[in-house]
C-alpha cells in the first residue's frame, strides 16, 4: 500500500499563494512547513515535522506550533486527534481521511480504498442541513511490522 491514488501532491506554488490569500507571511519557516506537510505520505506531529530533513530552517517548537496553528486556522492544515496520540496535522487539499493505525508503533497509513461513507456524508448533509461535511475514519491493528 505504498502509492495511493487518493493522493494528490499538492503544489508548493498553489499552496503558497492560499496561504498569501489568507494573509499569511511567506517565512522560510511557512515554506518549509509546507514543503515538509505537502511530501508527507501520511499525517504527522509537529515533531515529526521539525525533525524532517526537508524542514531546512531552525526553529523552535514554540514557532513551529503557531505556524501550524495559523494553517488550521486557515483550513489549509487539518489536524488530526488519533485518540491518546499526540496531534497529528496533514494538509486539506488531496488528502482523504480514513487511516490504518498501528497499535504497537503508532505508525499510520492513509487508506487507500474507496471511502466506504462518502454517500453517507451526503445523506447527513441533505438530511440535516449540513454543509461542509467531513469525517475521519481510523482503522487500529498491528502493522506488518510489528506481527
Ligand atoms: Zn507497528
Ligand atoms: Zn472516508
């Protein structure tokens, strides 16, 4: 489950002139957060997201967290509250939202399958009176890894 069809790589550029849009200053700090969350294959921590070797500035978690932040605020980052784990954050634009997680490891996958409740987002929303309906699905069991 390496290549998943329901990810689109989202363009730097494309990403860069929503943030502008919203008012955002383009930092380094913003271009490297955004490279780091665009080439993600998988939601991360903020952790994560500072130790990766394409976050290229220094910086500390202080100012990580209120770049992370301002991007939910936004609705460009989601953030994702995988229960009794830290905050994990993704971006909005091609990402789909049903994940695999391992109980052992952590690790997490975004699943590549044809969202069994899309239709039902739907009814919800026509039923009642919703707009802008979105869910989060999480599947926990044990990775290949970890068997
Ligand atoms: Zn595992
Ligand atoms: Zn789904």
């Amino acid at each position: 489950m390496s290549h998943s069809h329901n990810i689109k790589v989202p363009s730097l550029d494309g990403l860069l002139s929503t943030c502008s849009e919203a008012g955002l200053r383009k930092t380094k700090a913003l271009v490297s957060g955004l490279k780091v969350l665009a080439s993600a294959k998988h939601p991360l921590t903020l952790h994560q997201i500072a130790k990766s070797p394409i976050f290229d500035v220094e910086c500390d978690p202080a100012t990580i967290y209120r770049l992370v932040t301002k991007l939910e605020e936004h609705r460009i980052v989601r953030r994702i509250g995988f229960h009794s784990r830290a905050a994990h954050y993704c971006l909005r634009e091609g990402n789909h939202q049903d994940y695999l997680i391992c109980r052992d490891c952590g690790s997490i996958e975004v699943l590549d399958i044809a969202c069994p409740v899309e239709h039902l987002e739907e009814q919800i929303a026509s039923d009642c009176g919703y707009s802008d309906l979105e869910h989060e699905l999480e599947f926990y069991g044990r990775c290949g890894t970890c068997k």
